[in-house]
C-alpha cells in the first residue's frame, strides 16, 4: 500500500510557526488563536488590511525550514515504512517558491534523514501522483485527473466544516486504526469484484 503524506499542517507545523513569527514581528498586531482558526487558507481569515503582511511572514527565507514537526508525524512516517507502507511525501510548494522549495528539502533531511529527500514528491496538482491514501489537512483537492488515492483528512481546527463531513480523520494518535480500517474496506470492495 503507498501512502501519500502532506507536510504544512500534517508533518510540519506551519500555523504554529506562522503565529511564532507574526507575533513577534507584530506583537500589537491582531491575531487569531491557533483553536479559532476556521479556514484553511490562513489569510481568508485576516482582515483584508493584513492579508499581504500575513503573505510576507511564510515566504520570509527560514520560515519553512525551522518549522517544528507536529507531534507524533516523524514517527509515524518511521513505523509506517518499518510496517513495510510505501510512504511518499507529498507537498505543494508557495506560488512564491524561492524559499520553500529548498527549505522543504532541507527540512525533510534535517527532521528525516536524507534518505527520506528521495521520497519528497513536489507538485501543485497532488492528482496526478498515483497512491493508495494521500493523508492532506486541505478540505478539498482538485487537480487536472481523477485521484487514485483516497483522501484522508488530516484533522485540524480549521478545516472542520460540513461540506468534507464524510470524509475519514486521521490524526497522529489514531493513524493505524484510520489506516487499517481504509484498507480493510478497500480490500473487502477489491473481493467483492472477484
Ligand atoms: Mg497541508
């Protein structure tokens, strides 16, 4: 089984280090709590005069690179490949790519090993990357295909809303009983086409 694994907000804590920054760069500055946040894009929720200043704080050189992994990510990814899963990451760079996409190789290896930048799959159309499971925090991924994969949703604050209400929610505490309950269904639909 491949499993296809997203890394802002699912491996690598973008909110936290987006909040760590712009609070220090602006303390007097408006800001929402990371439990409050309730759209995925982090700049549909922050009135239109700080939308551009919010833009700035992520493409800053350093921002992705000293991102703090989310708690138990790194070590799932470990026992995912020791249970014998094929895991790939699977991320899409910033439109304004100069400091993200090497930073996301170097955060791979420095969080990793470098082993693991062999397996950094970099696209902003994740439904063209063939995979049995893409684990996303992104409500809703469109591309130019038809995914191969199902989308397990990352669970976080800001993307509990009703229209992804029927897709399943990992989390790093309960990824193996998410997993083996996706693959048991998919193996009882593959049996019941034999
Ligand atoms: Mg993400």
């Amino acid at each position: 089984m491949r499993i296809l694994v997203d890394m802002d907000g699912v491996i690598a804590d973008f909110e936290h280090g987006f909040l760590e920054d712009w609070r220090a760069t602006y303390p007097d500055k408006f800001y929402i709590p990371f439990e409050e946040r309730n759209t995925f894009q982090l700049t549909d929720q922050y009135p239109e005069d700080l939308k551009a200043l919010v833009g700035q704080i992520y493409c800053e050189p350093g921002f992705f690179r000293k991102l703090n992994p989310i708690a138990g990510g790194i070590e799932a990814l470990w026992e995912m490949d020791r249970l014998g899963l094929e895991v790939f990451i699977c991320t899409s760079p910033l439109k304004i790519y100069q400091n993200c996409v090497i930073e996301k190789y170097i955060w791979v290896e420095e969080n990793l090993g470098v082993a693991w930048t062999k397996r950094l799959v970099m696209t902003r159309d994740k439904t063209l990357v063939r995979g049995d499971i893409l684990i996303d925090d992104k409500p809703v991924i469109e591309g130019a295909d038809v995914p191969a994969w199902e989308h397990v949703l990352y669970d976080q604050p800001y993307n509990r809303t009703a229209e992804v209400s029927h897709k399943r929610r990992l989390t790093w505490a309960n990824w193996k009983e998410v997993l083996w309950e996706v693959n048991s269904v998919a193996g009882h639909a593959q049996s019941q086409k034999d």
